[in-house]
C-alpha cells in the first residue's frame, strides 16, 4: 500500500517541479494569475502525457503494485484528462495574446493529440461505434482493409511520439525555456524519459525476448475450438510466475500474425519445463491459433496481472467464478493449489455454454477426488438437458452454492474472470451480497 501511494505521489507531483522551476525564473512575471494558471495548466499536461509512454511500456516495478488493466484504464483516463488541459492552456494563452500566440509545434501537437483522443475513444471502445452507423461502417472498411486493433493501437502509438516531440519544440520555445537553463532542462528530461520508455518499448523489448525465446513444443485440442499450447524455453528456464498471472505472447511462423497479445498462463509454476496457455478461437487471431505447428518460435513477455491468490492474505477459502475460456487463469490456480495445498477450501463455479466446453475433465475430477475441501459447480448457459444448474451466474446460484457447500461466504477470496458481461453481473452480486471490496479480485483482459 505504501509502495502503490508513493507511486501515486510521484505521478501527481512531478509537474510541480517544472511549475516550480518556472514560477521562479521570473516571479514577477508569473506572480500574475492570468499567466501562471495556463503555464500551471500546460506544465501538467507535458508531464503526464510524457507519463503516458511510461505507462503504456508496461513497467514491472509499477505494475505489480496495480495490474496491467488498472494501469491501462489510468493511462485511457489521463491521456483525456492531459488533453483538456492542453485545449484550457491554448484558451487562455489565446485570449490573454491573441490568436497567433502559440507555437506552430504547439498547435499541431495539440490537434495531433486531439486527434489521438477522438480515435481511441470511437474505435477502441467498440460499446460507443456500435451505436453510430458512420463509425460501424468506418470499422468495417478496417476489417476489410485487415486493420486490426492491434495494428490499429500500433498506429496511434506511433503517431502520438510525434506529438510528444512536436510538444518538446513547442515547449523549447516558450518564455519559461528561453530564459532558464533550469527549465529547459526538466523539459528535456521528461521529454527523455518518457521517449525511452516509448524506445524500450517498441523496439528494444522485442530484442531482448529473442534473446529469450521459447518453442511450440506440445499442441493439445481440448475441446472445439480450444487449444492449449505448451511453450519450452530454447535456452535456459522459464521466468518466474505466480498462478493466475499472464503474459504477451507474439508467435513467430507462417499463417499467424506476429502480433503480441495477452494469454492467462494456464500451467502453475511448479511446472519447471513449460509454461501454458489455453486459448479459445474467438476472434480473428486466436482463429489462427489452429494454424500453429509445432516448433514455432515464441516470444513471451511477462508475468503480469495481480490476480494470483498468492498476493492476499487473510482469506479462509477461494471462489473461482469463470465464464468461458476465462477458466485458464482458474486453472493455473486450482493446479498451484492441488501441488501445495490441498486441504485449502476452493469452489469453482464454471459458467459455460453446454458440456462439450468443459476442458480438463478428467484432472478436474481428479482434483474433486483428492482434495476434501474442493468443489466444482458448471452452470450452463445453453444446455437444456443439463441437470445442473442453468442460466446465467447470478446471486442466487452463488449463494445457493457457496451455502449449499457449507462456505462462509464473508471470509472467502473471490477470483471472477470471464467476459465482460458476466463480470460486471457477478461483481454486482457480490456487491449486493454485502462481500467486502477487498477480497474481489478480477482483471479485465480486453487490454
């Protein structure tokens, strides 16, 4: 908690010392309100958005104090609130010099991020595009033109390192610049470490993982359209990773992009020859999941995620609540705790479609036989002849359940992974069944 705050104060606090390296280069001049409060307001925005490449270069010491997707919701949430200080700073400084007051770099900057912005929040967030026809058509024509989202994220990337170097001229331009060594010199060094990251990141990351690659050594089909692949490290040993963590996989071969994107770790760290994961054919690129042979090279980035149970203490028992192929990082779970610890209470309730989406049967019954405390419910969502429960995972079913197995349900650690739907119900439930905030844990993975 201490480390997370410290990460927080360094984050909001850092403009203040370019605002204060300013302000004190001519106090006089800056004492004015009219003219401190938009050097404060564009102060601000250049330090976070420089922050905005920190972020999206997925730094493992910050990381691990707040997960991928909290830091990449913060990181959607600042770029906005970055920009609307821009737009405030080129009002002001508008009105209080005239029309031509600011900078050429200034103004593209400005509209180059803008740009960013408009873009991100249409078609990223595919919930708004799918309510405005112009927009649904503007994605098909990327669909057809095979513009994915990742590629699509690349570009806008990409394009906002331009923005970040225009602002840097735009910056070097300004009163406050040109009149203090000082100034200009914390301008270039958050110029520098934001544009590092960005380096690291895009081209340097790629490099080390090769380095450090990994081989397609075992494909298992586990059911219709599921895969589980098992991936032997070319050199040396696997990381190390905690149960319910992931990782960026890119694969390397003929019929597959050689995009990177997330994959919960099925396998559990007790595994030292191979590391898992288990991947359902949803979309267009884990469509091409089945395209995959054996011996292709892998490059995996990670571990990420806060969703293993080994990060919280104080929790008598465990529920998985899983929806779909939001199973694996369940499994990675379940298979740590079968290794070391069996006694430990653990419900696992299941949503699925019908019976045939049930992966790892066998070993899942087999866990059902060895350890005393472990129970596993599957809720089917389509299967009429299922004599289970059905339907959707609601409050009802879970305390229906968690009641029917004798499971104190305040004193439980809740792990709820699935589409974002059935997330969003059950993290409603849970709310509604009065369980504390600090013992629900989830990840959204649509990062």
């Amino acid at each position: 908690m201490i480390k997370r705050a410290s990460i927080l104060a360094t984050y909001f606090f850092s403009p203040f010392i370019l605002i204060a390296a300013i302000y004190s280069s001519n106090t006089e001049r800056y004492g004015n309100f009219n003219i401190f409060v938009p050097m404060m307001l564009g102060s601000i925005a250049y330090t976070w958005l420089t922050w905005e490449f920190v972020i999206i270069a997925r730094p493992k010491p910050i990381e691990k104090y707040f997960g991928m997707d909290r830091l990449y919701r913060f990181h959607g949430l600042m770029a906005v609130v970055s920009i609307v200080m821009v737009f405030a700073h080129k009002i002001m400084m508008t009105g209080l010099m005239g029309m031509f007051s600011t900078s050429r770099m200034g103004e593209i900057a400005f509209y180059v991020y803008l740009t960013l912005i408009v873009l991100a929040l249409f078609f990223m967030t595919s919930i708004i595009a799918q309510k405005v026809k112009p927009l649904q058509k503007i994605r098909g024509i990327l669909a057809k033109l095979k513009v994915s989202n990742y590629n699509f994220q690349v570009i806008l990337h990409n394009i906002s390192a331009v923005g970040l170097i225009l602002m840097l001229l735009h910056v070097m331009m300004t009163y406050g610049s040109k009149s203090n060594f000082m100034v200009k010199g914390i301008y270039i060094l958050y110029f520098a470490l934001g544009m590092g990251f960005y380096i690291y990141h895009r081209f340097l990351r790629v490099f080390l993982l090769r380095r450090k690659k990994f081989i397609i050594g075992e494909i298992i089909n586990e059911a219709e359209n599921v895969y589980t692949l098992k991936m032997l490290p070319e050199k040396g040993s696997i990381f190390s990773y905690k149960p319910g963590q992931f990782g960026y996989m890119r694969i390397l071969g003929n019929n597959i992009k050689p995009e990177e994107h997330p994959f919960s770790f099925s396998s559990q760290p007790g595994e030292k020859n191979y590391i898992s994961v288990t991947v359902k054919t949803l979309g267009d690129y884990t469509a091409s999941i089945r395209n995959v042979k054996l011996g292709y090279s892998v490059l995996l980035d990670g571990p990420y995620g806060v969703f293993s149970h080994l990060d919280y203490k104080g929790e008598e028992g465990i529920v998985l609540i899983s929806g779909g192929v939001g199973i694996t990082p369940a499994l990675s779970i379940l298979r740590h705790i079968y290794m070391n610890d069996r006694d430990r209470r653990v419900t696992l309730i299941w949503g699925i479609n019908n019976r045939n989406e049930i992966i790892c049967k066998n070993e899942i019954e087999k866990m059902e036989k060895d350890m005393e405390n472990f129970v596993f419910v599957p809720v089917m969502f389509k299967d009429e002849t299922w004599d289970g429960y059905r339907g959707i995972i609601d409050k009802e079913k879970i305390e229906e359940i968690l009641k029917n197995n004798g499971v104190e349900m305040k004193r439980q650690g809740y792990y709820i992974c699935g589409p974002g739907i059935m997330l969003d119900n059950v993290l409603e439930a849970l709310k509604s069944m009065g369980i504390k905030r600090k013992f629900i844990h989830f990840e959204r993975f649509s990062i």
